[in-house]
C-alpha cells in the first residue's frame, strides 16, 4: 500500500477540518456575544421593569418611593447571566427539547397566546428556558468546536496515516490489545476524531467505504 497517498490525504483532511471548526467557532463565539448581550439587557429591562412596581407599591405603603440605581441593575443582570450558565451546564441538554406530548394551539394572536401560556405553563416555562439558554449554548459550543480544531492541528498525520492504513489492511476489527502492544495507544486515540472509524468494544476498524477509499489511494 502507498502510504504517501494515504499521509497526504489525511493532512489535507486534517488541515480542511481544523480550518472549517476553528471558523465555526468564531462564528459561534461571536453570535453567542451578541445573544448574551441582548439577553443582559433584556435582564436589566425586567429589573428595571419590575422595579418601577416594587417603589410604586412601596410609595403607596409607606409614602416613600425606594430607588434601585444603574449599577445595582447591571450588577443584577451580570448575576442572571451567570446563573444561566450554571443552569445550561448543571441540566442535560436533551431536556430543554422535550415537551409534554399534547396537541398544542397552532398560530394564534397576542391574547389567545398568553392564554395558551397559562393552559401550558410547564412547556412555557421549558421553552422560555430553552431560548433564554441559547448564549450559553452558542458558547459552549464555540469552545466545543475550539476543542476539536486544537485536536485536528495536534494530530501525527504521519503515524496516524500508518495505523489507518494498517487498519485498512486488515479483514477484520483490530483488539485494543494488539495495537497497544504495537505501541499504537496514542494514535489510536487521535483517530477518534476522524469520522468512519469505528471504535467497537473489543476493538478497532474502518467503515467499509473508508476502507476501500483508502485501499484505492494505496493502490494509485
């Protein structure tokens, strides 16, 4: 097997995936900023917001009206942040896209739509969550992504291209045991990132288009 053609191949995968993770990291990066920002200031405006009815109240009360200043808000809203994202990563992801199964009202106006709201209150509750949580995604995300560039560029395209092509060769999955006794643990594991191979329980493999796309880069 040519494993030049297999070493060039992987490096010029490994290069495409590094720059197409690390630009979609940037772009999350950025797009979650500006999520996080508006979300700030939605925060400040529902403080200031209900603010303005607590010192209502209390003027009515006790005829003095309590002031809550700018940098109390801000400092209210950066906490609301923060607790956004202990509530993202404390809470499986999987639970913010289920909703209770119901026939839900299709479009409907402003008043029918708060009254569905109080019809619904826990999928309401859960859907708002939901869209309040999607900076903290947006981040997440982005550093996710950062992740698997700094993998991408961290790869031995020279070693790896071995294993893969040693892979391909075989007929059938390859123990965990004999490539650690090859002294292959290390690139085994920087395979991980490489879609069509196959981590199976006892061992290690190629999907069978990965293989014969290899078999034929050998070949030419």
């Amino acid at each position: 097997m040519n494993k030049d053609a297999v070493q060039h191949w992987l490096k010029r995968k490994k290069t495409a995936d590094a720059v197409r993770n690390s630009l979609l990291a940037l772009v999350a990066l950025v797009a979650g900023l500006v999520v996080l920002l508006a979300t700030f200031w939605l925060a400040y405006a529902v403080i200031w917001v209900g603010w303005q009815g607590i010192a209502a109240v209390t003027e009515l009360l006790f005829g003095r009206r309590f002031s809550f200043p700018h940098g109390g808000r801000l400092i209210g809203s950066g906490v609301f942040i923060v607790l956004l994202f202990l509530q993202y990563f404390r809470t499986d992801p999987w639970h913010w896209g289920e909703y209770p199964k119901r026939k839900y009202p299709g479009p409907v106006g402003l008043v029918l739509g708060l009254g569905a709201l109080l019809v619904y209150p826990g999928a309401a509750s859960n859907m708002t969550a939901d869209i309040l949580l999607n900076g903290p995604r947006l981040i997440a995300g982005a550093a996710a992504l950062g992740r698997q560039a700094g993998a991408w560029l961290r790869m031995d395209a020279v070693n790896c291209a071995v294993l893969l092509a040693f892979l391909a060769r075989s007929s059938h999955a390859v123990t965990y045991d004999v490539l650690r006794a090859g002294g292959w643990a290390d690139w085994m594991d920087q395979l991980r990132h490489l879609d069509r191979v196959v981590f199976l329980e006892q061992g290690l493999t190629l999907s069978s288009d990965l293989k014969q796309e290899l078999l034929t880069l050998g070949a030419s």
